[in-house]
C-alpha cells in the first residue's frame, strides 16, 4: 500500500511552518488516538499514518529531503532518476540513443555489453546480472503511548512513569507548563531497528487530570478561595494553599463574596522563554457556626441607614 503524501495526511502546506505542523499533529492525535477509540482500526491506522508523517515533516533535514525528491513520504530513498519503477531501464535501452538489449545483430548492444555499461553504478549485482541495490539499515517504529499526568505535575513539571508493553518502566520528564493532549517524543525508545538501523522514537501524549480546586486560563490558575467572616469585614493576612505551596495573601477589609484577588508569578511556573503565571483567588465568605457573641450583637446591631425592614 502507497503511502500518502504527508502535507496531504496532516492537513498542511508545503510552506507551512514547524509550528503549523506541530499544531496540526496535535489536534489530529487527539482525535485518532487509539485509546480514545478502541477496537477502532481504521482509527488505528490513521494515528499511524499520522506518525509517519509527523516523524518525516518534524524533522528539517528530513523534509528538506522529501521536498528535494530524495526519499519518499515512508523516509525510504528513492531510485536515481532515469531508473526508477516507470520503466526507466528499458526507457534507457529503447530510447532515440539506439541502445538495444536481446538479441545481438547490427549495431545494437547486447544484454552483457549493457551489464558492463552499468556495472558500477549499482551494488548487489551478482554474476555480472543487472541487480537490486540491497537495501541498508532501517530505523525502527515509532511507538505511541497515553500517559496520564496530575495537573500539579503539567503547572509545575515533575516526573511520572510508564510501563511498556514488555514490562518494563520508563521515566517521563513532564515539562512545567505541559497542556492537555501535548506529545512528547522520547528518542530511541520505540521499536528496534531493522539492520542495525537506529530504534523509533516513543510517542507519548499526555493527559491532564482535572483538579478538584484549580482550573488553567492560559498560563493563569484561578480557584475559589473560602474565608470566615471576620476576615472578610476586617480584612488582614490570610493563609493561601496555591500549586507551588502555601503562601501569606493580605485580604482587604469589606471584602464580598465574588471579590477576585490576585498573586503575581504562582500560576504556571515558568519554563524557556515564558514567564511565570499569575494565580486569581475568586473570595467565598462563609459564617461557619456563629457563637452566642456574634449572635447577641447583631440581634442589637441596627446598619447605617435604618433599622432592619424600615422602610427607606
């Protein structure tokens, strides 16, 4: 079966650039992923061809080559121009230069003259027969993989591990700011190399759990944040779980229900050319269980403006 143009399978311009291609690969995994469509083989063979083409068009060097027609979209090298499947030989032997093979007779060459013409242009020929170059070393599969990960581990970055199929156990470094879906590509970790070529690459696209207290805009977390009454009237330092650790945030006095506060750098930590994230507290004001104290006063309290139900 004919591999498919990898521009076409990805959905992208030749011109497109590498983020393009990361893009495009992300969203089309996320939807072909065999974990996300079990006993699905048509699903199956799509997140392969997906692969495939990704490994091609990721690489520079590698893409470089298939736009120059050097390999061709399976990464295999193609034939030399003039010889390839479209009957180049006999194009070369019957075209206008006269060369002819068979039967002897004239000026034409004979099968043996035209094996010594091309003798040294090809390896594996055996006996002076014009033969198939033997083909060299392959590098192995790629293998794709789900791992789940913890929101605090895709904010922060951490480690988590994954068993292989053979039993055995991979650490995988979680970049700090890992999103939901996102590939990470473990080299030389899929499947063995055929020829001593190199092994494949391992896959593996990431799931972000959802956490109970923390929800990601961007590289900002917000969460909601209850305090007691008497810190919402009287405002003053206010202890603060966040994904970084517990930290000291100063609650203004009069503050309601709904009101938002933020703590600059304690979103997503940060990682390359980003900067941290900030993280936004949505306050929740909660009574708790009044004591007979705050009880007797406000049966005697009377708010600015009136009594309770007088009218205005």
């Amino acid at each position: 079966m004919s591999v498919r143009d990898p521009y076409q399978v990805l959905g992208v311009s030749k011109t497109a650039s590498q983020d393009d291609i990361r893009k495009a690969y992300r969203k089309l995994a996320r939807k072909w992923h065999p974990d996300l469509n079990p006993d699905d083989k048509d699903a199956e063979a799509k997140f392969k061809e997906l692969n495939t083409a990704n490994d091609l068009l990721s690489d520079e060097e590698k893409r470089g080559r298939f736009d120059r027609g050097e390999i061709d979209a399976s990464g295999q090298e193609r034939a030399p121009h003039g010889f390839g499947g479209g009957g180049g030989y006999r194009d070369f032997a019957d075209g206008a230069g006269g060369f002819r093979y068979g039967a002897g007779g004239g000026n034409g060459f004979s099968q043996e003259d035209l094996d010594d013409l091309l003798g040294g242009m090809f390896s594996g020929r055996g006996g002076g027969g014009f033969g198939r170059r033997a083909a060299g070393p392959q590098k192995g599969a790629d293998s794709s993989y789900r791992l789940e990960v913890s929101f605090l581990d895709s904010v922060n970055g951490g480690t988590s591990r994954i068993t292989l199929p053979d039993g055995s156990q991979l650490d995988v470094k979680i970049p700090a700011g890992t999103e939901d879906g996102q590939t990470l590509r473990l080299r030389g970790k899929g499947e063995e190399g055929v020829r001593g070529g190199p092994s494949g690459d391992a896959m593996i696209t990431l799931a972000v759990k959802p956490d109970p207290t923390w929800t990601r805009d961007g590289r900002d977390i917000r969460g909601r944040l209850p305090i007691d009454l008497k810190t919402a009237v009287l405002g003053g330092p206010f202890m603060v779980p966040t994904p970084s650790g517990t930290v000291k945030m100063n609650v203004p006095a009069n503050s309601d229900s709904g009101s938002v506060l933020r703590l600059r750098g304690k979103g997503v930590a940060a990682h390359g050319k980003h900067e941290a994230g900030n993280l936004y507290v949505t306050l929740e004001v909660r009574v708790g269980k009044a004591d007979d104290a705050l009880k007797a006063f406000l049966e005697n309290w009377k708010p600015a403006g009136g009594a309770e139900g007088e009218s205005a």
